[in-house]
C-alpha cells in the first residue's frame, strides 16, 4: 500500500495543511494588525491592553522636552568614562613597559610616549565638558547650549 493510501498518512497530511494554513493567516494578520491596516486602535488597546512606561523612564521627559538631550548625555558621560579606564590600562601597560625596559633606550622612550600620550587623551576627554562650554559661549554667546541643547518640536 502506498503512503498516499493510508489513513494515518492522510490525516497527518490534513492536519499539516490545516497548521500551515493557520499559521500564514496569523502571520498575515499579525503582519496587518502592526502595521495599521485593519485593526483599529480600540481593538488593539482590547487586545493589548494599556502599557505603561517602566519605572525611571518618566524622569527623562519627553521626546522634545528632554528625554533625547539626556539620553545624549549619559552616551557622553559613558564615552568619557571608558575613556579614562582606558587611559588608565594604557598608563599601566607603559608603566610595566618602563619597569622591563632595562637599559634599552628604546623601550624607555616608548615607555614615556605611551604616558604621555594616554596622559593627554585623559586631559582631553575630561576637559571636553569645558571646551565645549568655551565654545558653545564663544559663538553662541551661552555656555550651556552645546551641553544643555533644546529641541524645539510640536
């Protein structure tokens, strides 16, 4: 007997077909009811539900009044940190290269160049918050707009 005689093997195929088919209709309507196309707002808030913004999120403001300048800044103030950790790995690795140079007067002078280097890439990233104060008043005649901008919107 042939596989496409059996009833078990029909059944199976019967209730594959019936799956697939409910799966690409739960696709496509899923696909649609994101998008906007036939579920209207109100049955989405019933399926849905209302969803509330998790806790900490309100004291970043709003879209325009803040929650993307402050979302800036800890990116910055991030920046900033990771940068003095790595300043302080590299002044540590010189620090060991300066200890096994010996009498090599390469390796010292290698030694102090990556100091000096990791030393004023410190100084840089830590005075960025002033320079850009200095700039921000020298042409925008306020110390605050290049760090506290606003976002003007509707």
């Amino acid at each position: 007997m042939s596989k496409l005689k059996t009833p078990a093997y029909a059944k199976a195929t019967a209730g594959r077909q019936n799956c697939n088919l409910k799966l690409k209709t739960l696709i496509l309507v899923g696909w649609m009811g994101v998008s906007g196309l036939v579920v209207p707002e109100v049955v989405k808030a019933q399926i849905f539900g209302s969803i509330n913004a998790p806790p900490g999120v309100s004291r970043y403001g709003s879209a325009t009044g803040g929650g993307l300048v402050n979302f800036g800044s800890n990116i910055l103030k991030l920046m900033i940190v990771v940068a003095g950790i790595y300043a302080l790995f590299n002044i540590v690795l010189a620090g060991y290269g300066f200890l096994g140079a010996g009498d090599d007067s390469n390796k010292i002078a290698a030694a102090w160049a990556k100091i000096w280097q990791s030393v004023l890439g410190l100084a840089i990233a830590a005075g960025a918050g002033g320079l850009a104060m200095i700039f921000s008043w020298l042409i925008f005649g306020n110390a605050l707009t290049i760090i506290q901008p606003q976002i003007y919107g509707p």
